[in-house]
C-alpha cells in the first residue's frame, strides 16, 4: 500500500464533514455518528476549536477514524499531524502543499478540481482525490467523463454532495465514498442534536451496502 492511499481507511459510503465551534462537543458527536454506523469523520479547521476537538475524539472514541481537512498550507499539515490525525484532507493542491502532503506520514485525500490537477496529482503517488467543488464542476456528469482517461484515479467528491445526490455518486466505479455535512450540520452539533445525527448516519451509512 502506498503510504499515501487513504482507501483502507475509508470504509464508510459517507464521510460526514463537520466543523466544530466548541470541542466540548467533539465526544458526544463522534459517539453519534458510531451509533449510527459510520466510523469515519473529518474536522475541517474552520475554528479555532477544531485541533482539540479532533484531539479529543482520537484520545476518548477510538472506534472513530479521524480525518482533518481544510489543510491549506504546510504548516497545517505539521498541526493536523500533531494532533493525531489518521488521514488529511485538502479542497485544493497548490504547488506549495503538494510536497506537504506527499512527505506526511499519514495519508492524504488532495484537493482538484480539472483533469490536469489530477493526473499532477496522481504523478505525485496520490490514487485518492478528493473532487470538490463536486456539483458546481459537473458532479456525476464529470466523474463519468473521466473515468475511461484516468482509470487508476478514484475520488471523494464533496462540495453540493448530500442525502439526495449521495446514491448517484456512490453508484460510480470510481468513486471511494463521498464527503457531506448533511449529516452533522453545524446547527445540529450546536443544538446538541446527536440523536437527529445519529438518525441521518443510520441512513448514510446504508447508501452503499
């Protein structure tokens, strides 16, 4: 396996993208969405309470593989890693994260957007790619399209993916799963709407069965 491949991992047709204003919450959610069957998540670091919140999840919820994304730059890369993530996840790849993420010693889901930035990251070892913005670029339209030219890529579309659109992604040969916050909004996470994300992880989680 190469150090950079996420797919063994990622287990789980939904991994939820949640951003966390209070760390507080990060247990009680990480709890919600294993009882309903999903035991992948990524914290994006949106807020400043997103390190400690993944800390937190990885020290008390171990059942739960724990994904950090919004990894824009280097120096994220050495936060995230620090913290303990098991894999990182960026919405896009400029040339200054590309090596960032190539050298971390856990693997990454990188950012594209065109068949360019794909193939570049492919080169780089990368077979997982994160596809976002998904639906604004094309959605299913275009994970189809390029299929037959870059065979050996899959990808994590997120970006416009969520409870309605999420089957007709996962029912492509290249797709790995799909990234959403439909399932723990942020609203809910700040309600303390656990037992409504549990009911919407059950459901996630059966998308691909």
């Amino acid at each position: 396996m190469l150090l950079s491949d996420p797919t063994p991992l990622i287990t789980v047709p939904v991994i939820p993208v949640v951003t966390i204003e209070r760390a507080a919450d990060a247990i009680p959610l990480a709890r919600a969405l294993l009882a309903g069957g999903l035991n992948v998540i990524e914290i994006t670091l949106r807020t400043p309470a997103a390190l400690d919140a993944a800390r937190a999840i990885i020290a008390d919820v171990p059942d739960i593989i724990v994904g950090i994304g919004t990894v824009i730059r280097p120096l994220d890369v050495t936060h995230a890693v620090d913290a303990g993530a098991d894999f990182l996840v960026s919405p896009g790849t400029p040339a200054s994260l590309v090596q960032a993420l190539a050298d971390a010693p856990v693997p990454a889901l990188p950012g594209c957007a065109t068949v360019s930035e794909a193939m570049t990251l492919a080169a780089f070892g990368f077979p997982v790619l994160k596809f976002f913005p998904a639906e604004s670029l094309g959605g299913v339209r275009w994970l189809k399209a390029v299929v037959e030219p870059l065979p050996e890529i899959r990808f994590c579309p997120t970006g416009g993916v969520n409870g309605d659109n999420a089957a007709s992604y996962l029912a492509l040969g290249n797709v790995l799963a799909v990234g959403g916050s439909w399932v723990a909004p942020a609203e809910a996470i700040a309600a303390g709407d656990f037992a409504g994300i549990t009911a919407r992880a059950r459901i996630a989680a059966a998308l691909r069965t």
